[in-house]
C-alpha cells in the first residue's frame, strides 16, 4: 500500500540529513505507527509521503503509483491530516465538506452518508453552519478528519492524530482506524503516545535523527531488543 524505498531529506545547506535513507512498507490492512523523539524526521518523512517536499534521494509508491511520478494519482489514494490543521477560517464547516467531497469527486450519496456519519462520532454535527472561525482547537480537528475521511482513501495519513482530541474523539478515531483497516485499506500515522501506539499499530517503525532503528510487530520489537518490556521502555532505551 505503500513503500518508501531508500528516501532521504535535506533541509537546504544543512549538513545532517532530516530523514536518512528510509525503507519500509505498509501492508493493505494495516495500522502502522511511527515514533520517534522530537526532531527525528517524521513530519519531514509524512510530507514527502503526501507530496508537500520531495525527496533528495528515493521512491515513494502509493497503491502501486510512484509520487514522483504521477503526484495527481498518487494524491487520489490517500488523504492527510496535519499536525496541526489550518482550515479556510470564514466558511462554514459544512462549505468545507462539500468542498472536500467535490475535489474527490465523491458521488452525492456517499458524501451524505459518510458526512451524517462521521459528524455523529465526533458529535460536531450541530456547529456544521457555523464559520470555522468560531471554532474551538478540537471541533477543527475534528472536521479536518471528517473532510479527510469523505472520499474514502486507500491511505489515511495522520501527523500526531491524537494532540487536542479529548478522550472520546481519540476513541472513536481508534475505532474509525481498525474500521478503516479491517476493509482492507491502510492508515499510517505519527505520535508520542506510545501506549496507544502499542495498542492499536499491527506494525511499529522507530525513527531516531532520521534512521529507522526498528520497525516490526510489537513481538519482533520485544524480540530484537531482547525484552518483555512495554513500548515505552524499549523505545527510552534505544533512542537514548
Ligand atoms: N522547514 C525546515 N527547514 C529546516 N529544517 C527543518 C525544517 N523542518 C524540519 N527541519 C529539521 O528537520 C529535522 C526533522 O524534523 P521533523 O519536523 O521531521 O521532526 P519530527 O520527528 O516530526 O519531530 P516532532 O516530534 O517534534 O514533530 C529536525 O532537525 C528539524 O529541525
Ligand atoms: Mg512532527
């Protein structure tokens, strides 16, 4: 579903490379997490995922479609929601829906069902002809991720999802992940919530300045590092 394939990132005369000759692949099906700490390359590694950087070095294949190659198919397979979504702030929440939906060209039936759906689990539903101005941190999160999931994508990216949601909105974004994934589509996401990420991840990668020192199940993790310990611990451990 999707492969990175020996992809590096330099931030303009810097040095040190951002993200240093990443390899992995996400299989259809699968939630796969990436961690690491602060600085160590995944927003850079997500941008060029979704076409907002290009990569110095390296292929990204999305649904069998090279990014490099042919950006507006590869767009069509996903959707991505930033770490920190700035959305149009005076139209209406419902304007940007439609909005969304129309880009994707989401037939009238699908957009509606997914649309009532969706505003339902996050409970927004009745600040949708509001401008989104006037909404709280959250509620724009919150309809970054009903706008992202309308069309449906093969792909769903997310940059640190979990930042802002309350506990409720995290739990229904777990359940809308393994919902995704069980229809045999894919969801790649960044964060620093580990528990979650053990929790919910079918695979795992650890990026530290910008190389990936791990990637696999919990169980090939725990076995690589020669521990029983939880996520947390392995990755204080190997990325002190
Ligand atoms: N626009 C930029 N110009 C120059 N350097 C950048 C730019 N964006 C990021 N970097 C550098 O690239 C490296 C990787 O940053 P990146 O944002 O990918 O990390 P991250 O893993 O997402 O971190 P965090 O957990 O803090 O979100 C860092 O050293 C950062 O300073
Ligand atoms: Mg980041």
């Amino acid at each position: 579903m999707l492969k990175l394939d020996e992809v590096s990132k330099t931030y303009g005369n810097k040095k040190e490379k951002a993200v240093d000759n990443v390899s992995f692949h996400v299989h259809p099906g699968e939630i796969f997490g990436f961690v690491g700490p602060n600085g160590a390359g995944k927003t850079t590694t997500i941008k060029m995922i979704v076409s907002l950087l290009t990569p110095n070095n390296g292929k990204i294949i999305i649904n069998g479609i090279d990014n490099q190659e042919d950006i507006q198919e590869a767009k069509k397979q996903f959707s991505y929601v930033p770490d920190n979504p700035e959305l149009f702030e005076k139209i209406k929440g419902i304007e940007y829906l439609k909005f969304m939906a129309d880009v994707y060209d989401v037939p009238v039936a699908e957009r509606q069902q997914r649309t009532e759906k969706f505003l339902d689990v996050f409970e927004i539903k009745e600040a949708i002809n509001d401008p989104i101005g006037s909404y709280s941190h959250g509620m724009k999160q919150k309809l970054a991720l009903v706008g992202a999931l309308i069309h449906d994508p093969q792909l769903f990216v997310l940059d640190e999802p979990m930042v802002g949601l309350d506990p409720k909105a995290s739990f229904e974004l777990k359940k809308i992940m393994r919902e995704h994934c069980d229809r045999g589509r894919s969801v790649f996401f960044s964060t620093h919530v580990l528990d979650v990420a053990e929790k919910i991840c079918d695979r795992i990668a650890i990026i530290k300045k910008g190389k990936i020192i791990e990637v696999g199940t919990m169980a090939e993790i725990r076995e690589k590092a020669g521990s029983q310990e939880s996520l947390e611990n392995i990755f204080l451990e190997l990325t002190e």
